[in-house]
C-alpha cells in the first residue's frame, strides 16, 4: 500500500495534474483499494487538516500581502533602498535584493515579492545595461528570501507540523535571511564590477531622510508585527489579522492608492491563493494521514537510523532530499509530507526542531527559483518575456550562492537557534 501511494502520487505529478489534485488523487485510491479505512475519513480528514486556528494566519497574510502591493508599499520600498545602495557598484541589483528584503518581510510570499519588486527593478536594470538573464535571476533569487524572513508561510506550516512555536520559527528566520541577503549583495557587486556596470547617482542624508519618510509606515509594520508576537501581545494569527486592518488603513486612507474596483480585485486574488494554499494544505493533510497509518515515517526512520551512523551524513542527505523535492513540489506540500517523516529521524540525531525547520525552509525557498517547477523562475520570465531555458543558466551562480549558504545554516545551528533562546 505504501509503495502503491508513492507510486501513484509520482505518477500524477508526471502527467502534470495540479499538486492537490495529485496528493487528494493518490490518497483516495490507496484508501479505497486498500480498504484502509472508510472513505468517508477521506473528506474529514481534508477538512481536519485545514480546521486549524494558527493555519487562519494563513489567509490573513495572504491578504495583507496583496493589500501593501497595491497601495504603492512596493515604490516607496524601492525609492528608500536606493538611497540606500543605489550609488553603489552593482546599485540597482542591490537595490532589488534590498527592497525584496524589505518587502519579503511584510508580504510574506516569495512570488508576490517577485511579482512587486521585479515589475518595477527588473525594467529598470535592462535599461541600465544589465543582462536580461542576470536581471531576472538576481530578482527570482531575491524573491526567495519572501520565505526565509518572517512572516513567512512555510514557516507558519512548519510549526503547526512539527508542533512548535510559530513565533519562535519566525524570529529564526531572521539571521539565515540576512546570511542569504547578504551573500546576494556581496555577488551583485562582484558581478556589476566584472561587468562594467556602475551605480547611480549619490543620495544625500537628506535624500534618504526623505525617501525613508515616505516608507515608513511600510517599514514599521514588520516591527510592530514581530514586536507585538515577542511581546506577547497577540499571537500570529492575531498579528496576521493587525496586518490586514494596518495594510487596508495605509493604502486606503493615508497613502490612498487602492480604490474600491481595485480592492475588489485584490480579494479576489486573496481568495484565489489562499484556495490553492489551503486545498494542498488539505490533501497533503490526507497524505500524511494515510503515511502515518501505513507506518511509513516509522520504517524510513528505523531504516535510516541502522543505516547511517553520522548526524553529519544525515543533514546531507536530508538536504539533498529536500532540495530534489523543492524542485518539483510546492513548498507547502513539501512541508507537510517530509517534517512526518525527516523529523522524528532529525531529532534522534541531535538536531533542534527549529535548526531543522530553518533548514528545510531554505531548501524549499531554493526550489522557487529553480527549474522545472520554479514559481519565482516563471514570475520572473513573464517580466522579462526571456524563456525558462535561458533563465536556468543564469539562476545557476544564485543556486551555487544559496547552497553554500545553506551547508553554513547546516552545519551551524546557532545561526537559528540563537534569537529564539535568548
């Protein structure tokens, strides 16, 4: 039965039905001929994985997200970044990776990030001499970090799986995101100086005083999200709530750029993405159900552990694993099929619950932008209209840069564990 199930799933995938469909499809026919269990648990078990009070963040910051997009949060961010790096050599690739920072922490989505930031600097960087390959890998790569810093829904669905603080997976975030930032900006340089390609002109303090005002209310909203969660003033869910009623005040009353025909357009949309989330969130909820039923995590967990005497082996095989599996299926599904069964083996080694998840959150946000099934790759393509073909070439140094990136969160758990035990 356990074979049949992987069989099943591996073989939808490669007909190219939807991951929901695939993961709801493999389960259901498993179930029915192996008479496992009555069909009905089928339906309940789809609406048990969903019926969740912290999956609600979910939806909420979904909608924030889309609500910063459209209220002018994304030009303001990139007005303030490049006063910040825009002189520099290489500025504008930096100023994308910055703002993409910036924006990452408050939308949240790493094709949303993508979709903002890269509609506005990826013309911009084709205009100044950038290579259109280089301008559209550098803004897929950068839009990844939309699911390393928080709030981030992968590492919402983590906690809920591996059953840990959805708080203390968010303030873990925080040092590899900046690790990966950083690496970015130090390549973006290297690159525009091999390149020729210098900065732009130098902001003054005033400048920056300026840009920094108008982006304000953007920057502090991450600020009083995470603050008010480390405070314990409301939880995630409550703060991804706070987010929606902050966005909607900003881009309605104060920066006043979504109209009501407009703000239809963005619930439509939220809704639309939180229906793709919550349904794989469903049946990978069925899938896991049913794994757990056959004793699959179990048997990989013993088999593994009379296998491999080396933690370190482990978390190299497991990254391996992780990242084959980013490639192809969505993050979220990704999650909620392999913490089961990586886990509990993570943990017999000696790894933390928050290491891990940290560590299987960047291999997943490595999987965004790149091929086949890379969302950010194909964000990113439909700006620059350059084919999947062309970009897989030049997302290359940006997968090398996040995997080396990723062998340092590995191999040094104080990078995630140190802010959630101070």
């Amino acid at each position: 039965m356990a074979l049949l199930l992987f069989v099943l799933l591996i073989s939808l995938f490669i007909l190219g039905v939807p991951i929901a469909f695939s993961l709801g499809l493999a389960s259901a026919i498993t179930v029915w001929h192996g008479d496992l269990m009555p069909m009905l648990i089928v339906a309940q078990q789809m609406l048990a994985s969903v019926n969740s009070f912290p999956l609600m963040a979910i939806p909420f910051f979904i909608l924030a997200g889309y609500l910063m997009q459209g209220g002018g949060i994304s030009k303001r961010l990139v007005d303030f970044s490049n006063t910040l790096v825009g002189s520099m050599t290489g500025g504008l690739a930096m100023v994308a990776i910055v703002t993409s920072l910036f924006f990452a922490a408050i939308s949240g989505s790493g094709a949303a990030t993508t979709a903002a930031i890269g509609a506005i600097l990826i013309p911009a960087m084709l205009s100044k001499g950038y290579p259109g390959g280089y301008a559209a890998a550098n803004q897929a790569a950068s839009g990844a970090l939309g699911v390393i810093i928080p709030p981030s829904i992968p590492l919402i669905l983590y906690g809920i799986a591996a059953n840990v603080s959805v708080g203390d997976m968010f303030i873990a975030g925080i040092l590899p995101g900046i690790l990966v930032t950083l690496t970015l900006l130090v390549f973006a340089y290297f690159f525009a100086r091999a390149n020729g390609l210098g900065g732009g002109e130098k902001s003054s303090l005033g400048d920056v005083f300026r840009a920094g005002k108008k982006a304000i209310l953007a920057i502090l909203m991450p600020v009083i999200i995470l603050g008010g969660i480390y405070g314990g003033v409301f939880t995630p869910t409550e703060a991804a709530v706070i987010a929606v009623a902050y966005s909607f005040v900003i881009g309605t009353l104060i920066y006043r750029e979504i109209k009501f025909a407009s703000l239809v357009g963005i619930l439509k949309q939220s809704a639309v993405t939180t229906a793709v989330v919550l349904s794989i969130i469903g049946a990978a909820g069925l899938y896991g159900r049913i794994l757990q039923s056959l004793r699959v995590p179990d048997m990989i967990s013993d088999f593994v552990i009379s296998a491999i005497d080396s933690p370190l082996l482990f978390i190299l095989l497991a990254n391996l694993l992780l990242l084959l599996a980013g490639m192809f299926i969505e993050a979220a599904a990704a999650i909620l099929i392999f913490v089961p069964i990586l886990l509990p083996i993570a943990v017999s080694y000696g790894f933390d619950p928050i290491h891990f998840g940290i560590i299987m959150v960047v291999n997943l946000a490595m999987g965004m932008f790149t091929p086949p099934v890379g969302l950010n790759l194909f964000v990113a393509s439909q700006i620059t209209n350059i084919g999947i073909a062309r970009l897989t070439w030049a997302v290359m140094p940006f997968v090398a840069i996040v995997l080396a990136n990723l062998l340092i969160i590995s191999l040094l758990p104080v990078l995630s564990t140190w802010l959630p035990s101070l």
